[in-house]
C-alpha cells in the first residue's frame, strides 16, 4: 500500500496537544473502559478518545492510501485536432437548413460523436478568431459550448480569413490539424486540413467535403481523422483505498455527537 499525500500526516502533531490539554481532566484507565457503555450511555471521557480515533482516520483519508496495481498501456494521438466553425455573416445564408452556421454546428456535433478520443481545440472565426475551447477529449463541453455561444455577441464581418484562422490554430498547438467548417471557397493546400464546405454549390479539390443532410461524407472524415499516428502511454493502475478510514471516521463522529453522554461518577 502507498500514500499519495504524505504531508496530511503531519496533522498527527495535533494530537499530542489534545493529550497535554485534556490529560489531566480525562484520564484514562481499566476502571474507565469498564464503563464506556452503561445503560445505552457513554462516558464524556470516552467520547473524547473515540473523536481521537475518528481524527486519525480522517487524516488516513487525507493521505489518500492506494494499492498499487501496476501500470496500464494505451494508445493516444500524436496530433492535435483543430475544428474551426466560420461565424462571418456569410454563414447566415439559408440555402442550408435552417442556415448554413446552424447546419455546420449540427455537424460538428456529428462528428464529435465519431472521433477517437483526440485532443480537440475549438475555434470560432471571420476575419478574426475566437479561441473556445484548448485542446480537450471532453467532447461534451465542446458541444456544450458551441449550443452556448452567442455569436451576436460579436462584432462579425461579412467574410472570413482562413489565413489568419490557419495561424492561430498553429499557435494553439504544434503541427495540429484543422477541420474547418465554412462557406469560404479559399481553401490552402495542406494534407492537414480539411475542409466542410457549407454551400449547396459543390467545391472540388483534395480533402474537401461538400454539405450533405447524410452523414456517411463525415464518417469518411472521421475515418481519416482518427488514422493519424499514435504512440503509447503508460498509466499506473491504482485502487484508491481512502473512502474505507472516511466511513469509519464518518460513522465515529455521527456516534460521537447523537450518542447521549452519561457522566461517571
């Protein structure tokens, strides 16, 4: 067994200063422990040694014991995934239901659900760009945060530059790719990027994926996402031991404070 946090001991040194200050009012002894029960009743003395007790099991607690089973090996991504939704008013268009910004959210919120436990930043821009979310596997906050974002809090311009988005999703993160959800037909050339493009007009060229009400062209972006290199991490494997001395100390104190006090004569 191991403790993760072995400085909750030093809480020990409390109790000695309990000792020196009841000592002389509680002793303790044969005669006494003959009496710690008596008609349903406890002595005051003995509760003052069972709150002991119930203090060391709540610093055991504090230590947080744990059996050490080992380690685990898993598999994670090398590469960051970048998603990156166009807000500028050009995504207000409604040749897509109910608009084009709506249905690239509907969207990306499809292909949360399909990808493989990436680090994934979520940006939001035009002609400036928004950080969301930084690199997370928590898919829900993500589309947590892109049903809660207001974009008519900001200032939107009629276009976007991708450019600018492609820079600062660089800056987020080393080498990451980028998914972009947008209408803008200006797409640079990179094996890194891939393009969602929200418009009933088909854009042609390499790792773009034109607006479908079916799903099966973001299975197949999902599909590429989820290829990139992995490497393996080693977890220990740990069985956390603390809630059995929080219990304890927990059943002490509720015994302790409605357990009524019968004083010894």
């Amino acid at each position: 067994m191991e403790f993760l946090n072995l400085y909750a001991f030093l809480a020990f040194l409390a109790i000695p200063v309990f000792f020196l200050v009841k000592s002389k009012n509680l002793p303790f002894s044969k005669e006494v422990a003959k009496k710690i029960v008596l008609k349903g009743k406890i002595s005051k003395k003995i509760k003052f040694y069972l709150l002991i007790a119930g203090y060391v099991l709540f610093v055991l607690a504090l230590a947080r014991p744990i059996i050490n089973n080992g380690y685990i090996t898993i598999k994670a991504p090398v590469q960051n995934l970048v998603i990156s939704l166009d807000i500028s008013l050009e995504m207000d268009k409604k040749d897509l239901y109910p608009n084009r910004l709506e249905f690239a959210k509907t969207k990306i919120k499809t292909l949360l659900k399909l990808l493989n436990a990436q680090n994934t930043a979520l940006i939001l821009f035009d002609k400036n760009s928004y950080l969301i979310s930084p690199p997370t596997k928590d898919y829900s906050s993500l589309a947590y945060l892109l049903d809660h974002t207001d974009v008519k809090d900001l200032k939107r311009t009629p276009t976007s530059d991708i450019e600018n988005m492609i820079a600062s999703a660089k800056n987020l993160v080393k080498n990451p790719k980028i998914v972009i959800f947008t209408s803008n037909p200006y797409i640079p050339k990179s094996n890194n990027i891939f393009v969602y493009f929200c418009s009933k007009q088909p854009l042609e060229g390499e790792n773009i994926f034109n607006a479908s009400y079916s799903n099966e062209n973001l299975k197949q972006l999902a599909k590429l996402l989820n290829a990139s290199k992995s490497k393996e991490i080693k977890i220990k494997d740990k069985t956390e031991l603390f809630y059995y001395p929080l219990a304890m100390g927990i059943l002490i104190l509720f015994f302790v404070i409605f357990f009524p006090i019968r004083r010894i004569k």
